[in-house]
C-alpha cells in the first residue's frame, strides 16, 4: 500500500455547486485501532443531499453551505492498524462515511463486512 493517498471529497458549496476538494490521507504508521479504505459505493439521499443541492433550509440549522454530504459508503479495506482483528485488507465493509474516495476511521466506526460472497463492481 502506498503511504499516502489523494482522496477526493465531495461539497455542496452552494445551491447547485457541487465540489470535490482534494486531500491527502497518510495511510502509513495507521493507529491501533484504525482503518484506511477505498470506496467502492456511496448512497445519495434523495431527501438531504436533494435539498442541500437545492439550497433548502439545512434539517439542523447549524449546518449551512459548505456541506460535506453523504453517510452510506461500502469500501474495500486496504490496511488495517495493529490491534484490528475484525477486518483485513480485502474485506469489503460499510459505513457511515460520507462521499469520498478513501478514507480512515476507526474499526468501531464501521458497521459490519459483508459476507466473502459480496462482489466489487465491475471495472
């Protein structure tokens, strides 16, 4: 695995702007407890994201334009840190991440891995 990696993440930044910034995630040296992942599937809500695109009122008024959107993601696991023993890389699992290309979290922030059957899309 490479020790770094550009991830793309995706903002509203207005009605109708939709924006992907770019950063970098040092996956080399990960915590303990830490997972580094490339999506592979992220949900659009047709509700939240619709509205945010739109530029309706926000559901929690504290949040406004710049909005990173989404919170449904499968993602192939590509390292894990030392003390992760439910996922290895390979493992295809799900999350509350929102859309990006890759991320890190913690392995408690993953929801489950699918089962070995599950298949990545189709290049």
């Amino acid at each position: 695995m490479q020790p770094t990696v550009e991830t793309r993440v995706a903002h509203v930044k207005a009605a109708g702007q939709l924006h992907f910034d770019r950063e970098i995630l040092v996956c080399e040296g990960l915590g303990g407890h830490e997972v580094a992942c490339e999506t592979l599937y992220t949900a659009i809500s047709p509700g939240t994201e619709l509205a945010a695109w739109e530029g309706l009122q926000p559901l929690r008024p504290d949040r406004t334009h710049s909005r990173v959107v989404g919170y449904c993601n499968v993602a192939r696991v590509m390292a894990v840190g030392d003390w992760v023993h439910r996922f290895q890389p390979g493992d295809l699992v799900l999350s509350l991440q929102s859309h990006r290309s890759h991320y890190i979290c913690n392995d408690g922030d993953i929801l489950l891995a699918l089962p070995p059957d599950a298949r990545e899309p189709e290049q």
